[in-house]
C-alpha cells in the first residue's frame, strides 16, 4: 500500500501529552461541551481541525506561552519556533506511537494485543473512555491506538513521502484534507495499527474525532 510505504525520517524533540485532551479540559479553556459522549474525562470529541488548533492557541495564551498558529478564517500558518501547543505533525504522532528510541515494533501503540492498549470495536460498548485507562506505550503515552482519532497537523497526500524531507516533514503545502491518526472507539483492530492512516476535511467534526497537544523541545 504506497499510503503505509516505510520511510525513514527524523524528527526534532517534542513533548507530547500523555493523554489525549479531555472534554474537562476543553471546557476549562473553551467554554463549551462539544462533545456527543458526556464525561469530564472522557477525549474531547466531534471538535473539528480548525477547532483544535483554535483550543491550542487558547491554552498558550492562558498559559503565557507564544501561540504556534496564526488564524485568518480558513488559512492557518504555522511558527514552528514558537514556544506554545500545537497539533503534532504526522511524523511526530508515528514516532511517538511507535514508542520513538525505546520502540519494541509493536503493531499497536504499546503491544500486539489490541485489548490491552485500546478501547476499539471489540470491548468499547460503542463509546468512548475515560482517558489512560489501557496500558501505555513504551513512552508512557496512553490510547494513541483507539478511543478516539487524533487530529494532526499535515495536509493529507498519499504519496507525499516521495518527495518530503526526511528531516522534519510537515506535509504537502495545500490539500483537501488533515490527517488524523490512530482508529477509535467503533474500528476493527486492523484500523488501530501505528502505520493506519484517516483523514478528513478540516471543517468536519464527529464523535470519533479528538486530539492531543505537543509542544517544542528546548
């Protein structure tokens, strides 16, 4: 499949967030209860691209850290040098779901049996869960396999990987679509693999949709 071809790539130090961003803090932020599940610690869903990215810029301020993201209606640019949160990249969100340097080449986030690590079509009741609850990955990161999909930052494009860099990419300069990663809380087992790619128009909000935030290594 040319959408999974293996290639390699480096990426700068990040931090990213254990957990994926919970509807309690949302509304902390926001304001609002977007969501169509119901539960302070429950993922954040049915938040589109542009509402993440919104809810990013938001929390750096609050937090009296510079905004990664200059918001002009539908046109969003990025300060990669900027201090705030921000939407990982493709590549970051593989790297960390892979487990990065302490990777074990496990298919899901965190092992080969998709119970222990997911919430997914077999055991989810159709809904989400709390967030953390399975067992992490080898970094510690919890439900980058199932839950909900989380948003990242790239414009979709199959066969980008034929002509990005392999250092830092950042995805195609325009697309229809932004990618999201990881499956969710209605998918078969063979959708929550690392290597599984979704995307969706940045307008479009669900209940199978939610995020987590990275911000700049330093």
């Amino acid at each position: 499949d040319d959408d999974e071809t293996q290639h390699e790539v480096w990426v700068s130090p990040f931090y990213m967030s254990r957990y994926e961003v919970t509807q309690g803090e949302w509304h902390e932020v926001m304001r609002s209860s977007p969501s169509h599940f119901s539960g302070d610690s429950l993922p954040v869903e049915q938040v589109s691209w542009y509402d993440a990215v919104k809810y990013c810029n938001e929390l750096s301020v609050q937090n009296g850290l510079t905004p990664v993201y200059t918001i002009n209606g539908t046109s969003v640019t990025a300060d990669w040098s900027a201090n705030g949160y921000r939407l990982p990249t493709e590549a970051e969100w593989e790297y960390a779901a892979r487990g990065g340097n302490a990777s074990e080449g496990y298919i899901y986030a965190g092992g080969n049996n998709a119970g222990k690590v997911a919430w997914y079509l077999d055991n989810s009741g159709n809904e989400t869960h709390p967030v953390g609850q399975k067992n992490s990955n080898e970094l510690g990161l919890y439900d980058m396999s199932g839950n909900v999909r989380e948003w990242c930052w790239d414009w979709y494009g199959g066969v980008y990987y034929e002509s990005s860099p392999s250092s830092d990419p950042r995805g195609p300069a325009s697309g229809s679509y932004r990618v999201n990663r990881g499956g969710r809380w209605g998918d078969g087992a063979g959708y929550l693999r690392s290597a599984n790619r979704y995307s969706d128009s940045p307008g479009s909000s669900n209940a199978l949709l939610g995020f987590r935030l990275v911000r700049r290594g330093f």
